[in-house]
C-alpha cells in the first residue's frame, strides 16, 4: 500500500525518442534517480511520472528542524513526518534539482519540457472532512475547521483563512455601526433644515452649469439629491467616522492576540524562517554555500524611481478620468434627451465610476508586469524576500490605480474649478465640475458604491465562473481520449494511480500567487472599507456580505477546482500585517479629511455658531441652520461672463441680472469673503484635532490590547525553564559519571 503513495507528479507531453526534449527530461528524472526518489511511469494522452522521495531526506530534515529532546534517531522516523510537510521538502528538492545542462526545473517548464508539476489530492479522510464542514455552500455560517485546514494545505493557508474568519467577525460590529449611521441619516431625509431649504427654494436661480447654449436652473431642483446627501453627511458621520478609526486598530490588536494562540498551539511562535530555507538547501545539496545579504544603492536607486514613474502613470489616468468627467458633464448637458440633460452631472459621476472600474481591471494587469520586473530587478536573496517586496509594490500600485480617482472627487472636486467670470479650463475650453450645492459627498458616494458593488459581484462571479468552466471544458477534452485508451489497455487501466493522476491533471493549475491573490483583494477591501467610509457607511456592510460568500467560494475552489497548493509554513500573515496598519493610520487621516474637507459638517457648524439667527436673537425654538443654504451662495453678475460664455439671457419669461453659485465670494470683486477665511481655519483646527484624537485613541487601544496572551507567554516562559532545567539534570550526570 505504501508503494502507491506518490509525493508529487510530473507531467510532461509524449516527445520522439533522441528529441532535445526527450533528453532535457531524461536528464532531469536521472538526477531525481541519484538522490534516491523513487519514479513511476504512466503513459496516457500525456506523460505522467510519479515521484516519491527516499525516507532518509525525512530522517535528515527531522534532524536539522526538530527539538533535540524529541528527535528519533532512526530511520523509519520519516514515516511521523506530515504529509503537508513531505510535499514541501519535496517540492523544494524539485525546484532546485539542477541537471548537468545547468537547468532546474522551472528552466524546463518555460521550454515545455514538462508541462505541470503538483501534488495530489488524495481520497484521505480529512479531505473528506473538509469538503463536508468547509467546501460547501450549506455551511455558509459555520466556524472553519481551521485545524483541519492546516494538516492538508499548511500553516500559511490556515493563516489566511483563519484571518479573514477573524475580519468577517469583526465587520459585524463595522455593518452595524454603519447601517445605525445610515439609519440615524434616514430619520432626517426630509425633515434636515439644510434639505428643507434646498428644496423650498423656488426662487432661487443658480448659474448655468456648461457654456454653451444651457439656462439657467432653480436650486429646488436638486431636492431629491440634496436629501440623500443629507442622509449620509450630518453629525452621525463624524462619530462613526471616530469609530471605524478606533475599528481598525482594534481588529489588528485583537487579530495579533488570535494568531499568537494559533501558532503557539502549533508550535511555531519561535520557528525561523531562514533556518528550514538553510536546511532544504543543505537536505538538497550537502555541499551548498548560503547566499549572502547584499544590498546595491543603485539598483534601489533605479527601483525607486521606476516605482514613482509607474505612480505618475496611474495619477495620469486619474486625470484623464477627471477630464471624461468634465467634457462628459458638457456634452450630456447639451443633449437633446431631457433626462440625461437634467441629471448631467449625476450620469457623468456614474460613467466615470463605471470607466474608473474598467481601468481597475486593465491596470491591475499592467501593475502586476511592472511590480514582477522591479523584483527581478532587485535580486531578492530569499524567495520570502521577493514575495515582500512584491507585496509592497503591488499594493502601491493597486492603491494608487484603486483611489487616485477617488481622491480628487473627496478632495479636490469643485475646488480648484475657479468661479462663474473665471472658470478653471482643461485645454482652455472645457470647465472643471462644481460641486453640488447639498456638498461633494454625495459623488463620493456614487463612485464608491458603483466600483465597490461592481468589483465585488463581478470579481466573485469570474472567480467562480471561470475556474468552473475551465475545468469542465479540460475534462470534456481529456475524456474522449482517456476512454479509448482505457478500452484498448485494459492492464493500464487498472493502475489505481491513473485515474487518480489524471482528475488532478484535469484540475485548474495553482502558481506561487494563488494565495497572494486571495490577500491582496480583501486587502484592497479593507482599504475601501477604513479609508472613505465616512464617505460611504455601508462599506463594512458590503465587505461583511462578500466575505462570508468570498471564504465559501476560496474553499470550493481550492478542494474541487484546483490541484492542491504546495503547503508553506508561516507563523504569521507576513508582511501584510505591516500593509493593514498603514491602511489604519491612512484611515485616520482619510476620514480625517472627509469631514473636514468633503463634508459639509464644518461650514454647517461655523455657520450656527458664528452667523445664523441663533448668534443674534435669543431663538430657542429656532434651528440655527436656518438660512445656511443661502448663505453659502455667492452672487454673480451675469454681464461678467466670459466672453465665449454663450448663456440664454430669459429663464422662464423673465430677464435675469444674477445668478448663485456655491462659494463663499464678495458681490463686487469676486474675492473670497472672511467667512471663506473662518470655515478655512475651522476645518484645519478639526482635521488636526480630530486625527491627533483618533492617533492618541489607536495608540492607547494598542497599549491595552497585549499583542500576545499572558497564557501564551506563560506557556513559551515554563517550556524554555524546562529545557534548561532538562540541560542542566543531563550536564550534572555527564559529570557525575
């Protein structure tokens, strides 16, 4: 029985005798003889070998890794070793088998001399396990058999999974919060005095919003629009907007707490990377010499500013966005269909967040090229190395093409596009959008909403969909064929391990980044989660619904669609614990600038205490918001217009003179008033307090949270008093005898 029990298989196409790749392969499978691995032959419409490694590589990594108090000095010990283990020593002695022609295997691969190589999944009872309590759609809500998961992929892909279980959780109490802001923003959707008086203002006619040939409009005809921004932006953001701040800090405490109960558990809180990387090495070639660190200014020096360039590029595209949006708001508010004319602004925000998403999906491929390049181009030591410094890159990439858009809608949209007389012009013709009267947030929420649902829905079902189909279209293909061959060769046939070997085959193949992949979208989740979400309330609530799905729909895929990943020990989720704490002090200052700058929660409060009725008159009973909207609108003259400024002189029988935009100008000279001055220095005193608060509050939650257990230090604390103890019983009999 144990004859049949094959590590890894290679699968390579049927070459003519005395080919070069015949040879290549011959080569190769001769160096895997002289180590002592044990090679079995299955022809079929492809080449399968079977490779099973000899027990002394166990004995011997057993003896470089495990504790000396526990080591079996016998040769039968690598039968203890676990299986997860086994196709990891395996897989390492594979890829850095070299054949006499200086070729490993990865060189053979890129020349198709083989095609695949990977381990199998097999017919054992966790398998089973794990395809009834996890790989289900009916177990949607139930707890991951995590250790389950450990003993057949390993501890890296139980981290992960044991993370996002751990985030999912926590989101509950972010939904929650963000539905009771939501809900809080609903029982104002029409009784929110600034709503009221945006929409009772019959009377009050608002400049025109493109150059050529628009009227004017009434203010009372955004009413719906100015309600919706009022549910989202009032007092119940900013507390919220505190929380998720203090959310995110506690999640990674409390996350650092659950992973050192995890590893310590399984025995790995003081396992060294490095130290089994030295000893595969050695296992695989006795006479191998380490790496040494290096480090080259220039070549950083080149990486840095390849880096900055390619952040050039993804900013560009940003503008390039902005510039649809503002010809689009133009060329919409000229058609001849009424609706689109009327909701110009609004369809050009959804376009743009449409085609936002579209240059997602294109750059996502173009970022993961470059990143790959700048590692090249670095030389990483280690592979642990290259894939931390690609997570780095990538992630910078992937942040930039993700939300340099969404950054100039939150913080530069309708500020810099100057005023009616003096537009700001994208090549001198086109004018820059202004913000809505009711506020910017609105738009920010548009955009956040369409890429969020869009990326979500759309992301899950080609993650689905597409591994699915591929492979059922592989074993439709493979089928026809495999059943001749079955009928004529009856002895093959019965070879249990052909058909086992080929329902892998037919698998969806797994590379090195199958899992970076599965971290870096919840990782980008995250960020749309903590940064904006003062923005957008009902992020967590997205995240949460997509998590408890994405978690489901992972597990289907690595245990029916995919071939098994070579499992990889890990103590922690790596370099992107380091990547969710940025995203959290980022989160602060985003959310930071939200209010202060995109909302309109500053001017409303200036605007109560320092100039409404309620400063003058002793009104209890009065709002003091009471004539904000007014306020906030500037006048303009319409004999000011440009002169290329082409604007229908009668608005509904009746000459006009002025016009209101929304901006804090002088009547006469255009020139900012000294309320723009007090709201200005208003939103730099809350942006500064409110970050230091929140900072101070993250800082404080991160002292009183221990990163690690008490129970787990003390179980680290006893084992190493014993060891010593044990040393020292085993030193004083040595003298004693």
């Amino acid at each position: 029985q144990n004859e049949e029990k094959w590590d890894f298989v290679l699968v390579s196409d049927i070459h003519e005798m005395g080919s070069e790749k015949e040879i290549k392969r011959k080569k190769f499978l001769d160096e895997l003889s002289k180590k002592g691995f044990t090679i079995k032959k299955i022809e079929d419409t492809k080449l399968f070998y079977g490779v099973r490694a000899p027990p002394h590589i166990f004995w011997k990594y057993q003896c470089l890794l495990t504790n000396p108090n526990s080591r079996q000095q016998n040769s039968s010990a690598y039968q203890d070793v676990p299986v997860t283990t086994r196709i990891r020593v395996v897989h390492f002695i594979l890829q850095n088998t070299v054949t006499s022609d200086l070729e490993k295997l990865h060189d053979l691969m890129k020349k198709k001399v083989f095609e695949a190589a990977f381990p199998l999944h097999k017919k054992e009872e966790i398998r089973e396990i794990l395809k009834k309590k996890w790989a289900r759609w009916r177990v949607l809500f139930k707890e991951q058999p995590i250790e389950q998961i450990r003993c057949y992929f390993g501890e890296k892909v139980a981290l992960y999974f044991a993370w996002l279980g751990w985030y999912t959780y926590l989101l509950i109490f972010a939904a929650v919060a963000g539905l009771a802001t939501v809900a809080a923003g609903a029982t104002v959707f029409s009784s929110s005095q600034v709503s009221k008086e945006i929409c009772d203002a019959n009377n009050t006619i608002m400049c025109p919003l493109c150059d050529q040939n628009c009227s004017f409009w009434l203010l009372s005809d955004t009413c719906t629009y100015a309600k919706v921004t009022h549910m989202i932006d009032n007092e119940a953001t900013v507390v919220f907007a505190m929380f998720m701040a203090i959310w995110a800090t506690v999640f990674l405490e409390l996350w650092k707490r659950e992973r050192a109960n995890v590893v310590t558990s399984w025995d790995l809180y003081g396992w060294d990377e490095e130290e089994e990387e030295l000893a595969l090495q050695l296992i695989n070639n006795s006479q191998h010499e380490p790496r040494l660190y290096q480090h080259s200014y220039l070549r950083s020096t080149i990486v840095l500013i390849l880096a900055l360039l390619m952040i050039m590029v993804l900013i560009g595209i940003a503008h390039a966005l902005v510039i649809y949006r503002a010809v689009a708001v133009a060329v919409f508010t000229q058609s001849d269909t009424s609706l689109l004319s009327k909701h110009a602004d609004i369809v050009a925000v959804m376009t743009g967040a449409v085609l936002h998403y579209l240059t997602i999906i294109i750059m996502t491929k173009v970022n993961w090229s470059v990143a790959l390049f700048l590692c090249d181009l670095e030389k990483p030591r280690t592979f642990s190395q290259r894939e931390n410094s690609f997570t780095v890159k990538i992630f910078l990439f992937q942040f930039f093409t993700h939300f340099s858009s969404l950054i100039y809608i939150a913080f530069f949209l309708g500020r810099v596009n100057g005023h009616p007389g003096h537009y700001v012009r994208i090549a001198g013709h086109w004018r820059l959008e202004e913000c809505h009267p009711s506020g910017c947030i609105t738009d920010l929420f548009i955009q956040m909403a369409v890429i969020m649902v869009l990326k979500q829905t759309i992301s899950n079902i080609m993650e689905y969909l597409i591994p699915w189909i591929s492979h059922q279209l592989r074993k439709k293909k493979k089928h026809p064929q495999r059943r001749s061959l079955m009928l004529g060769e009856e002895e093959e046939a019965e070879d249990p391990c052909k058909r086992q070997w080929l329902n892998n085959y037919e698998l969806n193949e797994v590379n090195v980044f199958s899992l970076f992949n599965e971290y870096l979208e919840i990782v980008i989740q995250y960020s749309f989660t903590t940064i904006f979400v003062a923005a957008f309330p009902l992020a967590p609530l997205l995240a949460l619904i997509n998590n408890v799905i994405e978690i489901h729909m992972d597990a289907i895929k690595m245990m029916r669609l995919r071939r098994r990943m070579v499992p990889r020990k890990a103590k922690d989720i790596g370099i992107w614990l380091q990547v969710l704490e940025a995203i959290g002090i980022l989160a602060v200052i985003g959310n930071g600038l939200v209010i202060a700058i995109t909302s309109d929660f500053i001017p409303v409060q200036v605007y109560k205490y320092m100039y409404s009725p309620c400063t003058r008159e002793n009104h209890t009973s009065m709002d003091c918001s009471t004539g904000y909207i007014n306020n906030s609108l500037s006048v303009f003259q319409i004999q000011d217009f440009e002169p290329h400024t082409k604007v229908l002189p009668e608005f509904k029988g009746e000459r006009i003179k002025e016009c209101r935009y929304r901006d804090y100008r002088n009547a006469d000279d255009y020139t900012y008033t000294v309320q723009f001055w007090h709201i200005f220095a208003a939103r730099l005193a809350f942006l500064i307090l409110f970050e230091h608060v929140a900072l101070c509050v993250k800082l404080i939650a991160a002292w009183y949270i221990p990163d690690v257990p008490q129970r787990v230090k003390n179980k680290i604390l006893t084992g190493k008093h014993e060891n010593l103890r044990n040393e020292l019983s085993t030193a004083e009999y040595s003298t004693e005898v």
